[in-house]
C-alpha cells in the first residue's frame, strides 16, 4: 500500500497534467514501483495506491511501462478513475467553509470527490495485481482489501466501522510507528532514520493487530495507536467515509508485546447519501525571497532588510495580494515582543501573493539586490515563484459520481 495523497496535492496535480496530458500522477511512481516489483510480484502480493493523483490512467500507462521495462509479467494493472467531478461543480455549489462557489475568489481548476473502497474491491475480483487510483478516501485503500478477502457485505457496518479504524490507524505512512509521534525528552523514539513502516494482520471479523518489522526503528505503542487514531478526527462517533459512518468510541487498543497492539471495538452505521470533494482554485502566484544575516546585530540588520525590500514593494501595490514579512527563527510562526539576546543569526523571508507570475518574481529580485544595495552581512539568498493554489469542500450527491475503470495489461 501507497497512501501518497494529501488534500492540496490533488489540486497540484491537475496543474501538472493541464501542462502535460501525460503528467498529473505521482512523480515518485517510477522509483517506488520499480523498488516493489521484483520483490511484490515474486511473492504474489498485490499493490494498491493513489499515486495515481489527477491521472490514474496515465500513472497505469506508466506502470506498464516500467514492468515492461524490467521485463516482469504477466501483470494487471487498474487505474481508477472518475473521481473528477468538475463538471458536476456549479456557481450555487455550497461550500463547507461557507459561501458559494460564485463567491469564492480565484479560478475554480480542479474538483475531486473522495470514492470509497467499492471500486477497488471490484477491481481486485477481476484479478488486478497493481490498482492505482485518483482520490480516494485514505481508510478506504486499506479497507478494501478486507472487504475483498473477507467478503464483507456492502451494508455490515459493524465490520466496515472496525476495518475503518484499522485503515485509519494504518494511513499516513509511519505515523502509527512513532514518526509523528517523536517529541525528544517527553516521548522518545528510538531508530528514526531506519523507521518501519506499520502493517495489520486482520481477523475475519476486522479485528487487527499492527506491528512493524523486527529490528526496523520506531515503535508501536498503544500511545502511538491513540495518537493516530484522534488524528483529524472531528467527532468520534461520527467518522464519514464514503463506505461508512464510523463510530471509533468503543475502540479498544491492547499492548500485546513489543510495537504489537491488538485493535477491536470500532463500529459504525449506514455511509452518508453525499461524498466530499475537494475544490481547487488558483489563486494567484507566490513570491517569495530570503536571506541570512549573522553576528552581532544580525536582528536590528535582518528587521532593516525587510523594511527596505517592504518600501520598495510598494510600487507593486496594485499587484500584492498579500504580504508578509517575517525573521525565521524569531518570529516566523508566533510573534515575540523582543528577540532573544543571544540571537547569532537570523534568516529574513519576504513573501507576496501577486496576481501575476511577473510580480511575484519582483519579489526575489528586490531581496537579491539586498546584497549590496542593504545592511551589511547579507548571505544566502534564494528566491522562488510558484502558482497559489487554494482548496475548499462541497458536498455531492452519491448518485452523481461513476467510479470507472481502465486497465493495463501487461503479458
């Protein structure tokens, strides 16, 4: 399992494959299926992932290609599609941040709702061997497995709930082993740089234990499990995922040995009539610019760098969205009355959201220039554009969105 999506990376990846038809998956695809395949396909195990981004069809194109490649087969592979809804996205949309989508700033470029499991576990009994997917709801990809080997029906909540909270615990790459969890002198975790990756042996009845491979780094811990399992989680007896409404309140987590917990208690009621989508919009370019000042005085000099590149901006007023003007390392994420005495160095950021690519190239530009046109000492500058995109929610009706299915077959 690859679970490799985040809320904003979809958007993103509707940019890329807007710049090229062939792009818009995963670009870590190439590297980790061709690390897998030899060991997955020798041992008959099965790859599910959302690597496939905004172009699931193209990420199984590239599948084939790189098995292909490396001369392994016979292989199917499944791209799941249908996820796209942006036609299914109007002006009167609501939102869940509130609002319209009339009323939303910005271009609306990319609309995905999150499917749940039932395609994947249809495509597992047509026989595929890799499935790569657009969005997906994360507990999803690891409950529909269960489902497949189990034969789970499609309304036992109690088990869909339970197999949820496994998923669930499960997402996120090694959050559940400790990798979130570190926070030295109060929670500690040994081996990080060699950290393992969770798997579950589970039950017929979605009854789990996770573990990680002996002598990998990390941990398992109920702690660890209790972390993950609050993690965006917003009412505990109301988890919706498109197969199910779970109820994590009864979820019981039990220490069975070293980075063994066993997971039980989880259930659920009947999935939700609508499934959430992701909007995203672009909202204009990103400018942004740095530099570093050192030794005595290193603060007053960084505060008068950003007063300088602040005055001369201001002929880009028109242009400037928003602006912001922070000292890494004091006041970059919470604002301090007064900086620490001992400051010894500090990195002075400059960052702009412009209406267009050229203003907010000016940004860097004028940062740059601080070597020799600012405060003494100046170093390190770098300096970057990037298109904003921005993301909200809405809710569609489940009868308006078809999970499709392309295959790749490689012989």
């Amino acid at each position: 399992m690859f679970e490799c999506l985040a809320e904003r990376t979809i958007a993103l990846a509707v940019r890329a494959k807007q710049d090229d038809p062939e792009k818009g998956y995963d670009p870590l695809l190439q590297e980790r299926l061709s690390a897998v395949l030899p060991a997955a396909t020798a041992n008959k195990v099965k790859i599910i992932s959302n690597m496939g981004a905004a172009n699931p069809v193209a990420a199984a194109r590239a599948a084939s290609a790189i098995a292909r490649k490396m001369g392994i087969g016979p292989l199917n592979i499944a791209a799941i599609a249908g996820d796209d809804v942006l036609a299914e996205i109007s002006d009167t949309s609501p939102l869940l941040e509130g609002g319209i989508v009339a009323e939303w700033p910005g271009e609306l470029i990319a609309a995905n709702v999150y499917l749940g499991a039932d395609p994947i576990v249809q495509a597992l009994a047509e026989g595929a061997d890799i499935i790569l997917t657009g969005r997906v709801a994360d507990p999803s990809l690891f409950l529909a497995p269960m489902i497949h080997e189990f034969g789970w029906p499609a309304d036992d909540w109690r088990r869909l709930g339970q197999g949820t909270a496994v998923g669930h615990l499960l997402e996120c790459a090694g959050q559940v082993s400790g990798g979130y969890y570190a926070d030295p002198g109060f929670k500690d975790v040994p081996g990080l740089a060699n950290l393992g990756f969770p798997f579950a042996d589970v039950d017929a009845n979605g009854e789990a234990v996770i573990s990680k491979l002996p002598g990998s780094g990390g941990l398992v811990t109920a702690a660890t499990c209790k972390e993950q399992l609050l993690y965006e989680l917003h009412d505990p007896s109301c988890y919706l995922t498109p197969d199910v409404t779970a109820d994590f309140r009864g979820v019981r987590l039990e220490q069975r040995g070293p980075d063994t917990v066993a997971v039980s208690g989880g259930t659920g009621t009947a999935r939700p009539k609508q499934l959430k989508a992701t909007l995203g919009y672009h909202e204009g370019y990103f400018g942004e610019g740095q530099i570093s000042y050192a030794g005595p005085g290193c603060v007053p000099r960084a505060n008068l760098a950003l007063r300088i590149v602040e005055e001369r901006l201001k002929r880009l007023a028109g242009e400037i969205i928003e602006l912001r003007l922070d000292l890494i390392g004091v006041n970059a994420i919470a604002p301090v009355a007064r900086p620490p005495a001992e400051q010894t160095e500090v990195r002075a950021r400059i960052a702009a959201r412009t209406r267009t690519p050229q203003a907010a190239a000016w940004i860097g530009r004028e940062v740059e220039a601080l070597y020799t046109n600012g405060p003494a000492g100046g170093g390190g500058v770098t300096q970057s554009v990037r298109p904003v995109v921005a993301v909200a929610s809405t809710l569609i009706a489940r009868e308006r969105v078809t999970p499709r299915t392309h295959w790749e077959i490689v012989s």
